[in-house]
C-alpha cells in the first residue's frame, strides 16, 4: 500500500515487525513449555521454548502501554503455533517494562537475561556482550554459564542507542534498516560528529548536509561517534573475549563494523553449531527470561 | 576609559561597552553563519548608541564559544573567568555563579575579587541547557516564552523523562496524548532542568550568594524551579544575558591598565 507522502517522512524509523517459528520441532503436554517476554522501550519482544530450546518469537513494537505490548509481543509469538497461552507453564517478564508484564509469574532484570540469551545463542566462549537497547547501552561481563560478572550501563541519554539512531534515519530520510549498509558507502572514513548529544549532533549534521557533505558521509560521522562511545563502554567494563552484540542494533553493520575496528576483535558470527538456528540477537532477552522461566519452573516442581 | 566585552555565544553575540567601569551600552544579534560580522555589528550598534567610535575603544576582549571568531584582534578570557568577574562586580558578596545558556550551563565558584577558583561544566548535553527549553517548547507547542508563565500556573510536575532531550520528547507527546496538562509538563521540564543545574552545584559546593546568569535566567519558570530546589533565592542581574560581555569588559579595563603602567 503506497502511503500518503504527508506521512511519508514520518515512517523512515520504523522496522520490520515479524515472528517465525523454528521448523521440524513438535511439542507435548509433558514438554516443559515456558515464555519469555522482554518488554523494551521501543521492541517488545517474546520467545518460546520447549525444553530450553526456542520454538518461536516475535517481535513488535512497544506502544504506550507496557501490559498491552507484553500481550501483543507474546500473541505475536505464539501465532500458528498451535499453542495456547494456558500451555505456558512459567512466564518471565524483562526488560524496561517488565514490572508491567501482567501474565508474568516473575520478573528478571534484562541484565541477567541478556547475558543468559547471548550464552544461548554462542555458546559458554561470550565473556563480553554489549546489549544497545532502545534507550540504554549495557556492556555486561559474563561467565562460561551465562550469569553476570560485572556491568556497567548508559542510560538517560539516547547518544548510541537505537532512538538515536531513529532519529538519524528520520533526519536523513533513510529506512532504519538500510542505515548500516549506507553508512560503510565512503572511500575514507570522515571525522566523527564532535557532539554525542543527540539533540546537538542532529544540528551538527544538518550543517554537515548544507557544507555539501553526501547523506552517507554524514551518517558515517554520526555512526563513528556512537561506536567509538560504545567502544567505551566495552573498554570502561572490560574487555575480554569473546565479544558478542545483542539489542537491535547487532543488526547495524555500520556499528558492529566500527566496534570491530575500534577495539581491534572481532564479534562473534551467528553459531554454526546449532543448525539452522537463525536465532536473532534482538531477541537474547526474551530467550534469557524463557531459559530462566524453564529452571524456575523445575525448581517449583522440586519443592 | 573605554573597553568592549563581546561575548560569542552558540545562538547569540552580545556586546557591552564599559566606560570608567560602568556599562553604559549594549547590543546583540543572533550570532547566524557568520559570527564575525554579527559581532562587529553589535559593536558597531552598542558604540554609535553611546556616540562612540571604534578609535576611542582602548581595548576588546572577547569571550564565549565562539571567541576565537572575534573581530577587531580581540584578546580573549575564558567563560567562567568573565561570568566570576562580572558576578562579584554585580553583587559583590556572590561566590557563585552559574551561567545557563542556550546549549550549556556552568557553575563557577570565585574569590571576593571576582577570580574564579573552581567550576562545573555541562557540555555536549542539551538537556541541561536552554535547548532543552526549546525543544520542550516545540514539542508541546507553545512558544518559547510562555514557557514560563505556563510552568508557574502548576501545581505539580508532570513525570517526564528529563534527562535528554531525545527521551524527553518523545514522553511530551505521550503525555500530550493522554491530556496531561501543559503547565504541568512545563514544570516538569524546568524542574529537571532545576535538578541537573543543583547536582552540577553540589559537586561545587555551595556558597551563597549565588547570582544566575546567562539567556535562561529570564525564564521566571526556571528561576522558580531553580530556587525550590536550592532552597534559597538567587540573584539575577538586571542584564543576565549580558554578564559574559560585561566580564570581558571589565578584565578589558584591567589589562589595558596594566599595560599602561
């Protein structure tokens, strides 16, 4: 449907909103079937796992309301599965909004679950993971079992994160998704933005835009700044491989490529080892918090 | 004796001519691509106002972030040296002084001499500046000085996320949505900006008297938020926006008084 071009300006933040289920894996009654549901400030996302292992997400876009984006994140999720929400049997809510996840048994800071989801994801070699959030970045040591070392978080302040980059995509009429590919579109690399404030760093670029500098140039400016505060971040925590990236931006290629330069390692690819996995780091949270509802559940179980 | 201050701030240049250390004209314009020119015209104005030439100024300092960019070879002093020698010229008990500008605020504490012995700088954050105002302003659409006649007409402050200006909109225009109040939401945004302001101090410590300073300090709804949370009433010059310029001045008249000797 081709929108109206009044609105047309106003969309270029907004992301693909899906969900998939993982093919050639069946469920029972006896399975230990748990959720987990990460309610960010701007992606609810929701995971579900049969025996710790994930069996479909989704992921939509939070909206005003924290309890309706909990349900809508985890509806998403469940969708053709064939599974009702009453075949849950444990529920954890994360993330910013997790105190407002209504059909939550419990909440677990998204620290822990992040750390838990990138274990998940690449295995017990992550000692380092970066998770940039909406409107917070975390750099998050953790240990071969997945459980938090030390951490040391950005929040109050939307330099690097994913609303900042919202707000460059809208300023530069550029689709979210395509941001990262265009920034790596310059023969040299220019000089960051000197202002990581978001507010300033916008007046910045468009004195940049007037100065004739291309779109792409100025995102590179504007991506180099954020990765180099990122990189900070890391370096502040302390480094130690390997290093993963999780939140929406892992999806960057403009910031995971930078990152990747700045500090001089390499992040780790999406695992080889579990097959046709195609598990999504934006996602870690939500399949944290449903690793943490499985052994949660048992632990019930026992008592 | 006559000497000129230029201050050369991010949004405004503004200009003081001072004769046997007393301020006897002003001028200011927007500071625009060129900051050059617009300070050579604001001293152009402030001088012709006071039936002066150019050849009767003894000497220019400049001061502000863009001093460099001044006319006229003019020397230069830092922000927070011309904001400390123009607060004890104006109050001569104040030891403190806090500058808030249109994208940054300073704390700066001084001896009784008006020589600055410490200070805090908020920079390259624009939510502790007047642009946080601004983008408030725009979010809620209201113009900029109703600002603050609309925060005093409040009894209580909206929540909002206050410590960015990024969040910080996003959160009017929920607010917005859900009726909230305008002065409601105009108060929260001067009292978050009230509390950046007082945590800057805090790590100063603080002396009273303190004196504001700087474009912000005309905004009655940050000086109301701004004192409930010092819990004391500040002082604010007759020409707030002008106290960088008249700092400048007056060290202008100390240097050129020390080379003549």
């Amino acid at each position: 449907m081709k929108k109206p071009s009044t609105v047309k300006g106003l969309e270029y933040w907004r992301w693909q909103e899906y969900q998939r289920i993982m093919p050639n894996m069946k469920w029972s009654s006896k399975d230990i079937i748990t959720a987990g549901v990460d309610v960010g400030s701007v992606g609810s996302k929701a995971a579900i796992m049969i025996n710790g292992q994930a069996y479909s997400w989704g992921i939509t876009r939070t909206g005003s309301n924290s309890p309706e984006s909990a349900s809508k994140a985890l509806n998403f999720a469940l969708q053709g599965t064939g599974l009702k929400a009453s075949d849950l049997k444990y529920i954890v809510g994360t993330g910013y909004g997790r105190v407002n996840v209504p059909m939550a048994n419990k909440a677990i800071t998204e620290i822990a679950c992040h750390a838990k989801g990138a274990n998940y994801i690449w295995g017990p070699s992550v000692r380092t993971v970066l998770d940039v959030g909406g409107q917070d970045i975390k750099a998050i040591r953790i240990d071969e079992t997945g459980k938090v070392v030390s951490f040391l978080m950005n929040d109050k302040c939307a330099a690097g994160t994913g609303r900042g980059m919202e707000v460059f995509a809208d300023l530069l009429q550029i689709p979210i998704e395509d941001i990262g590919d265009i920034s790596l579109k310059v023969e040299k690399e220019p000089e960051p933005v000197s202002c990581t404030c978001v507010a300033f760093a916008k007046t910045e670029a468009m004195g940049l835009l007037r100065k004739g500098w291309s779109k792409e140039k100025v995102l590179a400016a504007y991506t180099r700044a954020m990765a180099v505060r990122m990189a900070n971040l890391i370096n502040r925590v302390g480094l130690e491989r390997e290093l993963v990236i999780t939140g929406g931006q892992s999806k960057n290629i403009g910031v995971v490529s930078r990152i990747e330069i700045i500090l001089g390692v390499k992040t780790l690819p999406m695992p080889r080892w579990r097959d046709d996995s195609g598990l999504d780091p934006m996602v870690a949270g939500a399949y944290g918090a449903a690793l943490f509802a499985k052994a949660l559940y048992e632990k019930a179980q026992k008592a | 004796m006559i000497t000129v201050g230029i201050d050369l701030g991010t949004q405004r240049i503004k200009t003081v001519v001072l004769k046997d250390g007393a301020a006897i004209a002003r001028a200011q314009a927007f500071a625009g691509f060129d900051p050059t020119k617009a300070a050579e015209q604001t001293v152009q104005e402030a001088l012709t106002s006071a039936n002066l030439k150019l050849s009767d100024v003894a000497a220019f300092i400049a001061t502000g972030s863009a001093m460099e960019m001044a006319p006229y070879n003019a020397g230069t002093v830092s922000m927070m040296g011309a904001d400390a020698k123009a607060g004890v010229y104006l109050f001569p008990k104040a030891r403190t002084i806090i500058d808030v500008g249109a994208e940054e605020a300073r704390a700066v504490k001084c001896d009784e001499k008006g020589v600055m012995t410490d200070f805090v700088v908020n920079e390259r954050c624009a939510a502790g500046a007047g642009a946080f105002i601004e983008a408030m302003a725009r979010a809620l659409e209201v113009k900029l000085e109703e600002m603050g006649p609309l925060a005093l007409k409040a009894e209580r402050a909206s929540p909002i996320n206050a410590s960015c200006v990024i969040f910080g909109e996003s959160d009017v225009v929920s607010l917005i949505h859900r009726q909230e109040s305008k002065p409601e939401i105009a108060r929260a945004v001067f009292d978050a900006m009230a509390d950046r302001i007082s945590s800057m101090m805090h790590r100063l410590g603080i002396n009273p008297e303190v004196v504001l300073v700087g474009g912000v300090a005309k905004d009655e709804g940050f000086v109301a938020s701004l004192n409930r949370k010092l819990g004391l009433t500040v002082l604010i010059p007759e020409y707030p926006d002008y106290v960088g310029a008249l700092g400048a001045a007056l060290i202008a008249a100390t240097r050129a008084k020390e080379g003549a000797k």
